[in-house]
C-alpha cells in the first residue's frame, strides 16, 4: 500500500514503522519525508505457508540439537537460507509495479539496486531477518509464540546517505569517523531539523492520545542525503 494511502489505525496490519512514516508525510512537508510503501503482515504469512515453510521450522525446532545455544544459530541461518530460495507465490510478485520509490534493532534492512532484479529477493532477506539468532532469542527471553510473529516491510527510496546522528543539543561524545572536536553533523543542519521537530512532536502527541503527558517524547531516524537534502525516516514514542 502507498503510504500516501496507509492510515494510522492500520498498524495492526502493517506494523507502527510503516504507519509512522505515512503520519510523518501529513505531519510535516512530505519533501522532508521520504516516499514508499508497506508490505503488509498477511503477505509474510501467505508467503511462508506456500512455500510449507512453517512446516519446515517446526521440524527444526523439534530436533534436540536446536535446544542447544551453541548448535541453534547454525539451524537459524539454514532456515534463513529457505526462505530467501523460496519461490515468490505469482499473486505475491505481480505487485512490482508499487515500486517507486516493535522489534526495533532485531532485523535486517537491505539496499535494493535496479540490477539486482525483482523486489521480492530483497524482501525475502528481511523475512528472512525474522529468524536472525537475536531475533530469535529475543522472543525467547519474552515468551513469543516464534510461529505466530510476522514481518511486515516498509520500503522507501535510498538516500545516498551523507550524515546521521540521534536528535541531542547536548553533545555526548565525539564520533570516530571525524577530526576530534568536529561535529559529525553541521550546525545549520541540526537547526533545519529542529525546526522540524514540535510540529512532528505534537502530530504523534495526539495520535498516541498523550496531550497531557509532559512525559511523551518520540525517537526520530532521520538523514541527510550527500545534497544536503533533510529526510526524516522515522518517528516513534520514546521508550528509554
């Protein structure tokens, strides 16, 4: 679905990552928030079900070895390795033409080229992801039914990344990658992103229903392309 056309009341379908992103675009100006669409839950598990891949994990699962830490991330990556041979179902593939362009930290996020083909290999490797030895464990230490997750996929265009740096006035430490005392981030950048930030702040305030929690705070991704160009990527409640 556009994300033009993905509405907030449907993240149960297509995951809060996706719907934030469509709220960001009527939030703000949708110049400063790049353009895609979702995949929604349902085609992981039509997917998965087509290609007897649940059938596959639970026979993995069930094998003794699995229960063993040190033996369970080579049984992962084999079950990873399925699903990214696993045919596309034709209903899935057909929709190509949409191409325009919590688990946080847990998943796998691609790059896909004009020369690697149809979208749907690299949607397969963040499927894929799903099934990663932290992902995995993850949902073991909360106790989550590991058939019963799915993934959805938000897709947006690549922006030939320049800079990016967590939203902070207070400079925590200095970067690595850059001469000591040099900000990886220009100041003037930093004010065309501020000058962003409340009107994003107060949009998901009323969304999440949280106007009188002084307490709400957001997580905000975003980037800069080697233009200069501002893109804000992604906004969710803060829960540090």
């Amino acid at each position: 679905m556009p994300l033009s056309d993905l509405r907030f009341d449907q993240a149960d379908a297509f995951g809060a990552k996706a719907t934030n992103l469509a709220e960001l675009r009527r939030a703000i100006d949708p110049m400063y928030v790049p353009d895609g669409f979702a995949v929604p839950f349902s085609f992981y598990r039509t997917f998965m079900l087509a290609n007897g891949l649940y059938d596959l994990i639970r026979t993995e699962m069930a094998d003794p070895d699995f229960a063993d830490e040190t033996k369970r991330p080579k049984m992962l990556k084999s079950i990873r390795r399925a699903i990214k041979d696993a045919p596309m179902p034709t209903p899935l593939a057909d929709h190509e033409d949409l191409v325009g362009f919590t688990g946080a930290g847990l998943y796998d996020s691609y790059t896909h080229r004009l020369d690697e083909g149809h979208i749907s290999k690299s949607i397969k490797q963040v499927w894929a992801s799903l099934w990663n030895a932290r992902a995995f464990e993850e949902r073991n230490f909360y106790r989550i039914d590991h058939l019963g997750a799915a993934m959805g996929v938000l897709l947006i265009k690549d922006l030939n990344i320049r800079n990016a740096e967590s939203y902070e006035t207070i400079y925590v430490r200095s970067s690595t990658l850059v001469a000591r005392q040099t900000a990886v981030i220009a100041r003037a950048d930093l004010m065309q992103l501020i000058s962003h930030l409340k009107t994003v702040h107060d949009h998901f305030k009323t969304l999440y229903q949280r106007d009188t929690d002084p307490t709400f705070a957001l997580d905000i991704a975003f980037k800069f392309d080697v233009n200069g160009a501002l893109a804000i990527k992604q906004s969710r409640p803060w829960t540090g």
